[in-house]
C-alpha cells in the first residue's frame, strides 16, 4: 500500500529483552517522527528526522531509547533492557515536509513488557 | 509535556447533532492540526488551519482558530455513529527545525445511533 507501515503491530517482550520496531514511511516524504502513546492519552513526541538527520530526541525517554534512519526511508526504533514502563502504542508519521503539512500515521506498534 | 487540551473530555451526542470540541494551547503556533483515531488504530488527519486563518472547511467538518485566545474548535455536523472515535489537537510550534506536532490528551466522541 501507499501509507506508513509499522512492523510487528504486535510484541511481547519479556523485561530486559531488547526490541526493534520498524517504520516504513511513505516514498520521497522527507520528515519522520516515532511517537509513544500509552493508552487513554494521547502521543508522545519521541523523535524526528528529516531525511537521515535526527534533528530533535529530545522526546526520547532514556538512553535505552534509540532510533535511526541510515538512508533517509526506513527508520527503526530500538529499545533496550526493555522495562514494563515501556509498554505503549509506538507510532510512527512521516510528512512530505517539515512543519507546515499534515502527518501521516502508521497503525502501530503495540508493545507489551511482561 | 503536552501542549494542547481539549475540551470536554468525553462527549456522547445522538446521530444527526452537531459536536464542537475545543482545543487550548499555550505557546505561539506556525499550525493547528486535528486528528481521529478509531479504537486500537493509527492516527487520521482531519484538517489543518495556520496560524494566519481564522476559519476553515472540509465537508461536514469545520474549524476556528483564534490566535489571541490561543483556542480552535472543531465542529462535527449532522454526526453519524462513524463519527465515533477519538479526537486530538496538535500544535505545531514557530521554532525554526523543530516541526513537531504536540498532541493533547484527547476527547472521546460517541454518536449514539
């Protein structure tokens, strides 16, 4: 399809296990943003990038929170020593440029710390 | 941090009547997006209104913005139950290459049938 797609829309990771969760966003959008939204509230800014350059982690919880985006497409957030706090929906957005258009969403990550 | 806050928090409405949700915000804006979201999915945008427009229109959706008040609202007319979802605001800030959107917490629609 044409839209962001998130892989897995589903995880169960048993505490202190490292996950990696992967963004495809839409071709040639230049901005991407990963957001964390537990439930009942609405998302988190956790990071952005325009293009290969993370220009803002400021949203990042801990340095147990990574993410990159190598060829300026793909993105993969990385989480590690996974811990029950860490349970959330991650999303993940990409715009075709920054600031001043709309987002558009994933469906996903539902991640689940055990 | 969140910088939006819609008002009210949960609103239940029979199909065919209007829904106004409101949004405040805090900080000077470049834009002011809304967005749904259905139970367990991703995020739709709905629309968005810069910070130089007062009002704006997409079908039977309608949005105000007021700069002084630092507040939008966003009316739903003639609501259907599909209408029912979860509603957020999001600002995007003046800052020159921080182009984030900051989300409220949400308001949950339910259109009676």
């Amino acid at each position: 399809g044409a839209g962001v797609s998130q892989s897995p829309r589903y995880k169960v990771a048993k505490r202190g296990q490292d996950v990696a969760l992967r963004c495809d966003p839409i071709s040639g959008h230049v901005s991407l943003f990963w957001y964390q939204q537990a439930l009942g509230q609405g998302p988190e800014f956790l990071t952005y990038f325009q293009n290969e350059a993370q220009l803002d982690k400021s949203g990042l919880p801990s340095d147990r929170f990574f993410a990159e985006r190598p060829e300026g497409s793909v993105s993969t957030l990385k989480i590690q020593r996974t811990q029950q706090e860490d349970s959330a929906v991650y999303l993940c957005a990409s715009s075709l440029r920054r600031g001043n258009t709309e987002a558009f969403f994933g469906q996903g990550t539902r991640l689940t710390v055990v | 941090s969140q910088q939006g806050e819609e008002d009210p928090q949960a609103l239940s409405i029979q199909e065919g009547e209007n829904a106004t949700m409101n949004c405040s915000y805090k900080t000077s804006i470049n834009n002011l997006q809304w967005y749904r979201q259905n139970s367990g999915r991703g995020l739709v945008h709905l629309i968005l209104i810069r910070s130089n427009e007062r009002e704006k229109h997409s079908g039977r959706l309608r949005v105000t913005l007021d700069t002084s008040k630092k507040s939008s609202s966003l009316l739903i007319t003639a609501s259907r139950a599909a209408d029912t979802a979860s509603y957020f605001c999001a600002t995007v800030l003046l800052a020159g290459a921080n182009s984030k959107l900051t989300f409220g917490k949400g308001i949950t629609l339910s259109v009676r049938p």
